[in-house]
C-alpha cells in the first residue's frame, strides 16, 4: 500500500477524518495497533461492503471491536482480530480436530486470517438454523463484517451488565439458543453472560470463534461448561435447572 492509499483508509475512519489535527492522532493511536496488513485489509473491505468507521465500542485483548456504517448507511459491526496479539497455540486446539478447516496450511502468520474465517463461517452457520446471531455480512483477511446490534444510540448491553432487569425466563430463551446452536451442529464454547447481547428483551449471541462441530474433541468438554454456565446463570435468574433436565431438553442425553 502506497501512501496515498494508506490515507484513503484512514480517512474513512470516523471521527477522525474530521479534524487535520484528529488525523494525527489516529495515526499515532491506530497505527500502533493497526499494521500494514489489517489496513490493507480494510482497503479491501471499504470497496466492498464498509463505507466508513465510526468509532471503536470494545478493545479486547485479542480484537477490537468497531461500529462502522455499510455502504446502504446501515449500522455494522466490524470485529478487527489483532494479528500481533494471536496466540497460536491457544487458537491451534479449537481449529485442529475441525474437518471444515483440515485442508488449511495453519502457520504462526496465518492462523489469525483462519481464526476470522471460523468466526464467519461459525456465524453463518448459527443464522442459517434459526439462532439469534449478529448476521454475518463480510470477511476478509483478519476482519469480520456483521451486523450491528443495538440502535443509533447505543450498542446492546452484555447480559452481565443488566441481570437485575432480567426475569426468569430469559433462560428459557437462552436454552432455546443453545438448543438451535447444538442442531446446526456446532458447541458454542464460550457461552456465558460476557458473550450474550440483550437487545430487545432477546438474547444476541455473539463470539462465535472458537464454536466447534459436535464431532470435535473438545466438544464434550465445551459442551460441558456451557451447560454449567447455563445452570449458573439459571440460578441468578431464579430457575434451578437440574442438569439431568437440561441435558434431555438438549437432546444430549
Ligand atoms: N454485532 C455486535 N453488535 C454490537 N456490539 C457488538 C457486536 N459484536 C461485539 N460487540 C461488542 O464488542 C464486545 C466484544 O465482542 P466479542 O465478545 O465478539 O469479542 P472479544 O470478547 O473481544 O473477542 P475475543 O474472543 O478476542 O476475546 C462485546 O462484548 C460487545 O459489547
Ligand atoms: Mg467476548
């Protein structure tokens, strides 16, 4: 990427395309963060389905999260994984195992862009059978395109930081989630108040990565937490789940 391209990328970054002064200091801010390869990425992605970025709305340890506008002005979140913060053993158990990715030259340098492919097609998966996940609209590279949930105003909040409005059947619905997720045939892995949007009174699941198919080796101890996560949050809610039930219910028993 030259430098004029270089500059077409970040001034479709908002809002910092504002202010000369404002551009200086997202070079400075995500310049660090963003190498040549991820702007490269979004080079691509600005031609195709981003038109611009707002503003971040999550900076995790291993990616960082953006509200963005697609190119019908419509809301999208762009989950950016961080190539230099990829862990490749801890990434390697989830991708290893996987059919869908046995073909797949895994390597230090790539296993970030396969990691972002998993989550897309992970997405894909999940909305094709009915479970409430962000639709997935775009990937490329180390960049995940997905629908925005939330309104203009503000993101959907994590579950965690709302459990006091919620009533007791929201489980109910959750395990209904769990239920659809288990027949596209893929164990969440991660499900827990932290990775479960509240937006319109409905459960939103989201971080779908490291999701396997219910052959996979770890599946069974995934699928384990999962239910155990379900239990607790079960409790909090004021639903004792009994796991033999829940288990049946889940049609994995
Ligand atoms: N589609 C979305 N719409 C609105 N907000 C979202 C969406 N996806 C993610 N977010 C926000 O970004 C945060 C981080 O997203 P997510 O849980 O997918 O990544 P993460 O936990 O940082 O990823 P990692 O797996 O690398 O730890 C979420 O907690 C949520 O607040
Ligand atoms: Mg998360």
């Amino acid at each position: 990427m030259n430098e004029e391209d270089f500059d077409k990328v970040i001034d479709r970054f908002l809002p910092y395309r504002e202010s000369r002064e404002k551009g200086a200091e997202y070079r400075k801010t995500y310049g660090d963060v963003f190498d040549r390869r991820t702007l490269l990425a979004f080079y691509k992605l600005l031609k195709r389905s981003i038109e611009y970025v707002e503003f971040p709305i999550s900076t995790g340890k291993e990616a960082i999260v953006f509200r963005a506008r697609g190119k019908h002005d419509e809301l999208l979140a762009v989950k950016v994984y961080l190539i230099s913060r990829s862990n490749y053993k801890g990434l390697s158990r989830f991708i290893d195992g996987d059919d869908r990715f046995e073909h797949v030259h895994k390597t230090r340098d790539n296993i970030v862009f396969i990691w972002a492919r998993k989550e897309y097609r992970n997405l894909k998966t999940y909305h094709a059978n009915n479970v409430r996940v962000p639709e997935p609209v775009d990937m490329w590279k180390n960049i995940v395109v997905m629908q925005y949930i939330g309104d203009e105003e503000k993101p959907a909040p994590l579950m965690k930081d709302v459990m006091e409005s919620l009533k007791r059947d929201f489980v109910f619905e959750l395990i209904e989630e769990m239920k659809n997720m288990l027949r596209a045939g893929l164990v969440h892995g991660d499900l827990s108040e932290y990775n479960i949007l509240v937006y319109e009174g409905k459960p939103w699941i989201i971080d779908v990565a490291q999701a396997v198919p219910k052959s996979h080796y770890l599946a069974p101890e995934l699928l384990a937490r999962d239910i155990k996560n379900i239990i607790k949050i079960g409790d909090k809610l004021g639903a004792n789940l009994s796991k033999k039930e829940l288990m049946k219910e889940l049609e994995v028993i």
